[in-house]
C-alpha cells in the first residue's frame, strides 16, 4: 500500500533531474483560451535561457492555473472554498504535471473516486453495499488524506454517511478528527442532528479529542436547527473541556439566537467571548460587533451598546448604515440628543450615506426637542444626498410645520404627497388633522379623517385617538360617545382618551355619565395616571363621591402609581374642600366617624407628598395659600392632618392661618389652633407674633400685651410688626404705661425696629403729652440711623405745633 505524502508545507527532497515543461496557448474557434503541456522529456539541467531571468514555465502555469480558478470563484460569495497553494520544488512540480490533473487541484484518481463516490446518489438506498462495489477499483490506491478530501467532496448525507464506512475498512484509515469535522459538516448541512451527534459520541469513543473546528461544527449544527437548548448545553461543555470555538462557530450561534429574537442569550454568549478573547484568541469581528449592538439595541440597553461600539472602533472597525441606524434611533427614544448628533456625524465622517429610516429618527428627535431650524437643514442636506424620502419623513415635516405656525406649507406638502402616489399611511393622515386640530379648524380636521376613511385606510387606535379629541374639542358628545364605543373594540382604551370624554362630560356639567363612566372605568380596571386620576377626583368631589374618591386614592398608592407634586397638592386641596363641606354639614358625632373613617386616603397621600424631597415645605405652602384666601376650614383641617401624622408644620402656616383667624374675628379658633400647636410642639416668636396680631384684632388687648412680655420673658424674637400693631391698639385704648414697658423693652433688649416702630412710639408718647420721652426717641432714631419718613416728619411738626401753640396763644412768642 502506497505511503502518504507528506504535508504541502514540508518540502520533498529535490530530485537529480529536472523537469522541462514547454506551454503552448492557442485560441479555439469560439474565442476560448486552451492549455496543453508536453510530456515533460528529462533533461540533466534547464536551458541556459531561463536561469535567473525568468521564471520557470511551471511557475507560469500556477499563475495562470490560480487566475482560472479565481474566475470560476467569481460571484460565489465570501463562502467560495480556496485551494491551498504552496511552494512546489521542482520534483514535486514533476510529479504534479506528470499527475496529469487537467486543472483539478487533486490528482485524476482522488477525481474519480468522489465522481464515483458521488454517483451512488442516483442509486436506490442499499445499505454500504452500494458504496462497496462503487469504490472496489479504488481499494490500496487512496491515501488517507485523499479518502479525506473524497469525503469532503461529497454532496449528499447519505454518500458521505456510506463513504465513511467504507472508509474505516481501509487499512491506511485512522481515526482522526478531521475526517469527523467532515462527516459532521455534512450531517449539518442535511440537518441531520441525530447522525451528528452520534457520529461526535463515535469520535469521542474511538479517543479522538475534538478540536475547536469539530466543536464549532456541531455548534453550528444546533444554531442552524435553532436547537439553542441543545446548543447552549454542549457549549457549556465545550468550555468545561477547554475548548474554545473559533469566531465562526460564535457569529454562527450569535446569528441564529438573534433571528429568534433571545437576545438575553446573545449578550450572555458575548460575555463569554469577552471572558476568553484574550486567553484563547478569540478576536470578535465585524460581524460579531453588528450581531451584538443589534441585539444590545433590541434589549433597550443603551449603555451597554455604546461599550461594544467603543470597542469596535479600538479595533479599527467601522460600523455599517444599520448599526448607526439603530443606535441612532435608540438614543432618540432615549432622550440623548448630543450623542445622536456624535453618531450621525461620525457616520457622515466614514462617508455612509444615511437612510430614511436614520433620518427619520433624527427629524423625529428634532420635533420632539422643538429644534425646527435643524430638522428643516436636515430635511435639504437630504435633498442634496438623494436620500429616498418616504411617507413617513413628510409626515413627520407635517407635524414640524404645524408646530411652527406653518399651515399653508402643511397643507401644501400634504397635497403633494397626495399627488405623488405616496399617501397611504394611517399616520400621515392624522399628523394633518392634527395640524387642523392646533389650528382650531375642526371641520378641516374631520375632513381630513375622512378621507382616510374613503380610502379603505384601516383606522386603528391611533386615528380614532384624534377622532375623539376633534369632537370633544367640538363638544358634540353623541359624536364623541361614537367614537368612543368604536375605540373600544380595539380593547381598552388609553388613559388619554378616557381623560377627554371625562373632561368632556364635567366641561358640560353632565356629572351623571360622568359617574357612571368613572365606575365603569373601574369595572374595566383601567389604569388611572395624574391627569386622569386628576378628573376623576374633580368629579367624584363634584357629585359627592367621597368613598369612591378615597378608594381610587388607595388604589393608587397601593398600585405604586408616582405623581408629581403638584398633581399631588391639587388632589389634597380638592379633597380637603369637598372633606370640609361635607364635615360641615354633618352633626358632632358623624364628624367624628367622618374623621376615623374617610381620612386614611388623604393620609396616604399626604405621607406620598411628604416622603418627596421638600414635601413637608409644599404642603405648608398649602395651607398658607388656602389661609390667605381665607379658606380657613379647609387650611386647619390640613393642618391637622399634617399634626396626625407627626408632621410639624412651618411656623409661617400656623402664623398665617392664625392671623387669618384674627382677620376674620374669630378668636375662639386661633386660640384652639394655638393651643393646640403649643401642645404638639414648641412654638416659637413668629407663632406668638401671630397671636397677639389675633388678639389685637379680636380687641383683646390686655391679653395681647400679657401674651407679648410672656414671649419676650422667654426669649423670643419680637417682630416689628407685631410691635407697632400691639402698640397703636394699646395708645387707642390709653395704655401708655404698657408702650412704655414695651418700649424700654425693646430699647434694652436691643430689638431691630424699623421706622414705622420708632413713628409708632414717638406717636404714642406724644398722645400721653410725655414729649420729652418723643424727642428722645427721635433723638435714638437719628443716632440709630434708621431713616426718617414723611409720616416722622409730620408726627414731628405736630410735636412742634403742639409744643408751642400754648405758648402763642398766651403771647409769649414763639
């Protein structure tokens, strides 16, 4: 039995005699170019003529035989099999034409057993029979690496199934892996898995380890059949064995996961080769970054896919149109406007032309941050770049140009797309109702819509959406309700176009469908948010729905659902108006039950407002604004609530709330209220500023003057105000010996006062005839360096006419 040769990269001993091959080229008569060689006579040395000047004429011959093959690959594709050429010495280049392989890269026997081989495709299936009696000349004449490259050849599982048989009978066989590798492509390629597997189980029991390339064939197998299970578990054991699959083998899995959408699986599969890139050379390629930012893009992880792009641009790799596309069009819905300019102008600096659907985010970015100027430069650089402008695109530059004020301009490209042939989404249609609708042209807008209607454009949720806020705009609710029953067919409504019919009804004071809409909304368990739930307190306040109220607050604190705080306060302030009206109205006891039983809504939302940064802060506020409008019922029960809940509220809404009291003379209430703050927490100066402002108005001075040293005693800030006030009541009342005290008190205490204190004082001791004890105070005014007014001015010129007309008038002079 003839021995192997040697492998193509181990040279053969160089024979004693060289070759002579003369080429000849002729033409046929059909134009087609021939080779024929000569026989190759031996002759002792090569002609004087081609040392060192030329090459051989066998060298010409691969070149020629190289540029041939290369135009029979041509148009097959990057998946075209490459012989593989080596260095021939001139006996091996002998062999070779003596070989006669009439351009085949193998010899005319290796040609004829696969022809032979590959002919039992044409017989019925007979077992290894067949494939015996096809391959009985071939018997001691094929090494094995040329059985090999017969297996290789094959075309049909079944052939290279009973080829292998056959092969293992052979003498010159040894198990070895790379005849598997070649079964099991074969097997994969006929989707055979079971004859896969079994064909690995049968290398792994003949003691031939698997190698990266057989490994990554069976991978492949798996990926192909879109048995990922399977495929992710012999991968699991391909890396307990060491064994890392070449790029290939992963392109082909990664592939194959993200055509069914298991894009969790891809991005743990990419982890995996990150892990080993540098332990066992596995470099990602082109492919590998465009397999694994699409799937990173179709998980929504942003961050994630801008790392891999960062690493495709380390290695030097630029990113094809989709990539930018979709990483474009994720940052858009992401909000990241800066880094989709970074992407459009990286991609515009390769030199890629932008798609319409990668401009088609952009301009979509550009009208949702309200940046026409660009969107519109956008939509002429287009125009330069021939870029193909679908529906989609003018649509979106409809709804710019009616954002913009631009109706004739939306009007005319909604016209031109018409003539063009290209109007035909749903969309289009609605963004220039839309247009209409901002425009207050209703009518326009309904006549836009039904045209699509005309059309046969299947509506959807999206058009009806528009339908329902042109005719609640148009208030016309039997349309309205129309429209609605229609959108309900497509399944539950959103929470927009409930909020419109629901605003529709409380706009027409229709609050009985309001109601019952409200409660088959519940029915229908549809998901309030802030606008909605918004509409829904209004109303159920409204028709005195306050169970219900309280029960849709708990189900939304309960649900998770977050608010701002503003939406938050509107709530508490409605339900704090209806709480009081309905309080007020009720007899002591039922109050009391009211209080245990109805509260727990508003305390849930209280404590939602409160547990948000500056909380505390808004709700005082709250109560200060309700105070000022005199809303006093409604502020105290707030109050409360916050004190219920162990919430001190600000000094500045117990002081409001408390000279509002005063304002209103009811003194019996600020006196609850300061009592009741006094109990619950220690109350400071602006608190007691506050009650003796109240006691002041209510004509309780004595009280208001006991009240005043108290806090003074105590060392508490005493407020100018509350000063001046507390002094002008006690000079109506003729307590000068009270300003007096008050005054030194606050001479001695070192109290800032303004000049509207010191004219008080100066008023005060001139009306008890002390005006010695005013030109001293006067006197510290000026050394003080508070500034005078008018009214000191005057107070002091009536000090002086009060001084000396006594003495004009008993002609002393003056």
């Amino acid at each position: 039995m003839p021995s192997a040769p040697p492998p193509p990269h181990t040279p053969l001993a160089a024979p004693t005699a060289a070759v002579s091959v003369t080429c000849s080229y002729r033409e046929d008569d059909d134009g087609a170019a021939s080779w024929s060689l000569s026989s190759g006579a031996r002759s002792s040395s090569l002609p004087s003529s081609s040392r060192g000047r030329r090459p051989p004429p066998y060298r010409r011959l691969l070149h020629d035989e190289a540029r041939r093959l290369l135009q029979e690959r041509r148009g097959q594709g990057a998946g075209a099999e490459t012989p593989r050429w080596v260095r021939r010495t001139e006996g091996q280049m002998a062999r070779y034409v003596e070989d006669d392989r009439a351009g085949h890269v193998h010899g005319r026997h290796v040609v004829a057993a696969a022809r032979a081989a590959r002919a039992t495709a044409s017989h019925p299936p007979a077992g290894g029979s067949t494939m015996r009696e096809a391959m009985a000349s071939f018997v001691a004449k094929l090494t094995f690496r040329e059985m090999c490259v017969v297996l290789r050849e094959q075309r049909g599982w079944r052939q290279a199934h009973d080829f292998f048989s056959w092969m293992k009978l052979q003498l010159c066989y040894e198990p070895s892996v790379v005849a598997y590798t070649i079964l099991l492509r074969a097997y994969g390629n006929a989707s055979k898995i079971e004859l896969a597997e079994e064909a690995f189980l049968e290398m792994l029991e003949a003691g031939v380890e698997p190698d990266a390339v057989a490994c990554g064939t069976l991978l492949c197998v798996y990926a192909r059949r879109g048995r990922h299970g399977d495929m992710m578990l012999f991968y699991a054991a391909t890396r307990r064995r060491g064994v890392a699959p070449p790029v290939s083998a992963f392109n082909f899995m990664l592939s194959s996961l993200q055509k069914h959408r298991l894009h969790g699986k891809v991005i743990h599969l990419w982890k995996h080769m990150m892990e080993m890139e540098e332990a066992n050379n596995v470099v990602p390629n082109h492919f590998t970054y465009t397999v694994v930012i699409g799937s990173f893009v179709k998980a929504g992880l942003l961050e994630e896919a801008m790392d891999v792009l960062g690493k495709m641009r380390a290695s030097r790799l630029v990113p094809e149109e989709a990539t930018y596309s979709c990483l474009i069009s994720l940052s858009s819905r992401h909000g990241r406007g800066e880094q989709v300019v970074m992407l459009y102008e990286e991609m515009r600096a390769h030199g890629i032309v932008p798609s319409n659907y990668t401009c088609a985010s952009l301009l979509a970015l550009y009208d949702k941050s309200e940046d026409y100027s660009k969107a519109l430069s956008l939509f002429s650089e287009m125009e330069r770049s021939r870029v193909v402008i679908d529906e989609v695109i003018y649509g979106i530059l409809i709804r710019i140009y009616g954002k913009i004020g631009l109706y004739d301009d939306a009007q005319r490209t909604f016209e031109e797309i018409d003539s063009a042939g290209l109007l035909s989404d749903e969309q289009t249609y609605v963004a220039m109702a839309q247009v209409h609708m901002n425009a207050r042209n209703y009518d326009k807008a309904l006549q836009v819509l039904g045209l699509m209607r005309s059309r046969n454009v299947k509506p959807s949720k999206f058009s009806y959406g528009a339908l329902l806020r042109c005719h609640v705009a148009r208030e016309d609710i039997a349309a309205a309700e129309d429209v609605f029953r229609a959108l309900c067919k497509y399944g539950l409504p959103d929470v927009f176009c409930c909020n419109d019919l629901l605003r529709l009804y409380v706009k027409l004071g229709q609050l009985e469908k309001a109601s019952a809409f409200i409660l088959k909304m519940r029915k229908e368990d549809i998901q309030l948010d802030e606008a909605l739930c918004m509409t829904v307190m209004e109303v159920c306040c409204k028709s005195g729905m306050i169970t219900d109220a309280d029960k849709i607050l708990k189900e939304m604190n309960n649900g998770g659902v977050t608010m701002k705080s503003s939406t938050m306060v509107s709530i508490i302030e409605m339900y704090a108006r209806n709480r009081t009206s309905v309080m007020q109205e009720q007899d002591s006891s039922s109050k009391a039950l009211a209080c245990r039983t109805d509260s727990s809504a508003l305390n849930a939302t209280l404590k939602s407002l409160l547990d948000t940064p500056g909380g505390s802060s808004i709700a005082c506020q709250l109560i200060r604004k309700l105070a000022r409008e005199g809303r006093t019922c409604e502020a105290k029960f707030l109050h409360e609530q916050l004190t219920q809940l162990g919430v001190k509220p600000e000094d500045s809404a117990t002081s409001t709330l408390i000279v509002q009291y005063g304002q209103e003379q009811k003194l019996h209430q600020a006196e609850e209220l300061f009592e009741s703050a006094s109990t619950s927490f220690p109350i400071r100066g602006p608190v007691y500023n506050a009650m003796v402002d109240a006691l002041c108005k209510c004509g309780n001075i004595g009280e208001a003057y006991h009240l005043f040293m108290k806090m003074a005693d105590q060392g508490h800030s005493r407020d100018v105000v509350t000063i001046s006030i507390l002094v002008t009541h006690l000079t109506k009342h003729g307590k000068f010996q009270e300003v007096e005290n008050i005054m030194h008190g606050c001479f001695h205490g070192e109290v800032e006062l303004d000049t509207v204190a010191y004219n008080t004082f100066i008023k005060s001791m001139l009306e008890s005839g002390k005006l010695y004890s005013a030109v001293n105070i006067y006197d510290r005014m000026i050394s003080t360096g508070v500034p005078r007014s008018l009214q000191t001015f005057n107070i002091m010129i009536s000090f002086l006419v009060q001084c000396l007309w006594p003495r004009r008038k008993a002609g002393q002079g003056c």
